[in-house]
C-alpha cells in the first residue's frame, strides 16, 4: 500500500469499528479489515461513477458494500464458523449474511464517499 491508499485503509478500518462499537456495541478483527478495503474500493469507484447522479452514486456504493459483506460473510461464518454476525432473523436475508435493512443503511454510509465529486 503506498501512501494515500494506506491513509484510506487504516481510516476505513478504524471508521467502521467505531461505528460498529456504537450501533453494536462490539466489532470484530475482520470487520476492520473489511472497512478498511472497502473504503479503498469506494473511493476507487467515485472516479468511475463521477457523472452520475448522486443517489445512483450512492447506491453503487451500497451493492459494493453489501457485496463485500456478502463474501466476508460467507467466508468468515459460513466457512470459519467465526459467527460474527448473523441476519438470519432479518426479512429478506440472504443466507443470514445480507438483509434489505443493512443493505439499504449502506447506501447512508456510502454517502459521505460517493457524493463528492
């Protein structure tokens, strides 16, 4: 990782385990990592979403988020067993990974990243 893009990670990883911390009250290892490079694929994807309008900019920030959730999910509870979070009761899951609730919360959580243009 070279300089701009070490910044982004380790505030992404930092960023997410903060809030986690205040909507859970936990977090866990895996989901820094996953904040991490998540924030570093937002920003990554502004630039080719620059020109659309704010809400689809959002939104594509929402489907790359829920779909970084969906395979860290699958891998670290499925396979792992590490049972770090589980949306089984939620409406509308996806295998207790995903769920219409979170998926549509990202799309405020990638506001700050994808709005700027």
């Amino acid at each position: 990782m070279k300089g701009q893009t070490a910044g982004l990670f380790l505030l992404g990883a930092g960023g997410y385990s903060l809030i986690e911390m205040l909507w859970r009250g936990h977090t866990h290892w895996t989901m820094a990592l996953t904040g991490g490079a998540v924030l570093v694929g937002l920003h990554r994807l502004r630039g080719h979403v620059r020109e659309e309008k704010p809400l689809a900019r959002c939104l594509c920030g929402a489907a790359c988020i829920t779909a970084a959730e969906y395979v860290v999910g699958c891998t670290v509870n499925r396979v792992y067993r590490m049972d770090v979070w589980d949306y089984s009761q939620e409406k509308g899951n996806i295998q207790g990974q995903i769920c219409p609730k979170y998926a549509a919360l990202w799309t405020l959580l990638a506001a700050p990243v994808m709005l700027p243009k």
